[in-house]
C-alpha cells in the first residue's frame, strides 16, 4: 500500500494559521479504536494510549489526528495508527471507508457529548484491527491493551478526555462486544 504524504506547501499549517482556523471553521479528523482479532473476527483486546494532555494530567485516549488538504481517508488513517502505534502494527485497514461512528466535538461542554476546549470537530471514527508490534511513538507514552470489559468500565471511561469514553463504548457496541 502506497501511502501518499501530503504536500507541505499545501496541506500543513503552521501553529498561527491552524489557531486561527480553528476559531472560525470545523475542522475533519479521523479517529481509530486499535483492536486484536481471533480467528474468527471477535474483538479480544483494545488498544488504548496513555497521554500526558496539554494541563499535565494523564489520560488515555485513541488513535485520533486531523485530515490534511488533498489526503484520503484511508491515508490519514494509516499516517495517524502508524504515527501512534509505529510502523509495524501493520494495521488492517477497512475496505469501505464507512466509520461506525460520526462524531461532533464542539468548544463548550453540554452541545453533544464530545468536547475539544480548541475547536469544532468533526471526527470520523473506524474499529481498525492491528497485527503486529505497536510501539507508541509521539505523544503517547503507552499503548495499554486492555478486554473489552475493562476498556469499558467505568474507570478507564472516567480517564478518557473529550468523551471519547463514550466513543470507545459505542465502538465495541459496533463489533458486538459491549457487555
């Protein structure tokens, strides 16, 4: 699979403009829940990331990165698993770039369930299973790899930034795995 990188005359902001943008228009981003598979196709474990957000604090959250200008859907989400998980999870991504979930992060809390202090937000979000080592690179400082029960207990949902808790909840009940 080729992978194309945008142009970076093009597609990428510097830290002003994307400011500036995100005070006036909704931006596209793509979200990936990192999954192991058996055999068979059933989800047996959830890649979740642990972060340390911009306050400090430690949170856990997923796959998650903007759509740059003139890239795919499959390249975006191929550059942030591989920018996330390193470059030999070897993820599998979907034929169909259809995500299970659509979701909308707003500036102020209470608008929808999902919140982002510096923007408007449009995410789609895909179940993407991985089959080889992943190494978290960048921001995260772990990759923790957890059974569907626990990703969705109460105590990693109240780690998750955003709402993004509610996201991991809806993504495992997309592949039939929410107990």
């Amino acid at each position: 699979m080729s992978v194309r990188t945008p142009d970076p005359n093009s597609g990428w902001l510097s830290d002003q403009e994307l400011e500036e943008i995100r005070r006036r228009l909704p931006l596209l981003y793509v979200e990936a829940v990192p999954v192991r598979v058996d055999g068979l196709g059933q989800v047996t474990e959830v890649g979740v990331l642990l972060r340390v957000s911009p306050s400090g604090n430690m949170t856990r959250t997923i796959v998650s990165g903007r759509v740059m200008y003139g890239e795919t859907l499959r390249d975006a989400l191929f550059r942030h698993l591989e920018k996330d998980l390193g470059p030999m999870a070897f993820p599998q991504l979907p034929t169909s770039p259809i995500p299970f979930s659509v979701a909308e992060y707003f500036p102020l809390p209470g608008v929808s369930a999902f919140t982002d202090d510096r923007q408007h937000a449009v995410s789609l979000a895909y179940v993407i299973p991985v089959t080889g080592t992943c190494d978290p690179r960048q921001d995260a400082l772990e990759l923790t790899w957890m059974t569907p029960q626990e990703a969705t207990s109460d105590a990693v949902h109240a780690e998750m930034e955003g709402g993004r808790g509610a996201l991991l909840r809806a993504a495992l009940a997309s592949v039939g795995r929410l107990s």
